[in-house]
C-alpha cells in the first residue's frame, strides 16, 4: 500500500478521492475514540447513514481494493 501511495499515477488517484471527500465534509485522520461511542445502531436512522456514508467512501474502497 505505502508504494501505492507513493505512485506518481495511484498515488495521484488516492489523493483526488481523498480531496473530494474532504470536499463533503468527511475527515481524513482524526482524534482516536478514548471510550466507546454512545450506541445508535438501535435507531431508525441507521440504514440511511450507514448508506449514505457507504457511497460517499465507494472510491476509497475502490482503491484500497485495488492498492492495498
């Protein structure tokens, strides 16, 4: 993966994905959890967010799926 991301042609690839999910509002890195995150797969919003989020990282996954 690490050569991947250093390809002049994948690399340039993963960054354009990654730019564009910035560009919705998605953080790349972060803050990592200190404690577990209050549940709400219980909720009737789930299946919309747990969508939403899926199609927005479809080409992150796509290039990890090829890359990594």
């Amino acid at each position: 993966m690490r050569l991947a991301i250093d390809d002049d042609r994948t690399g340039a690839a993963l960054a354009k994905v990654l730019s564009g999910l910035r560009g919705k509002g998605w953080q790349v890195g972060g803050d990592q959890l200190k404690r577990t995150p209050k549940p709400w797969l219980h909720t009737a919003e789930t299946t919309q967010v747990v969508r939403k989020a899926w199609k927005a990282l479809g080409p992150l996954n796509d290039w990890l799926a090829t890359n990594a």
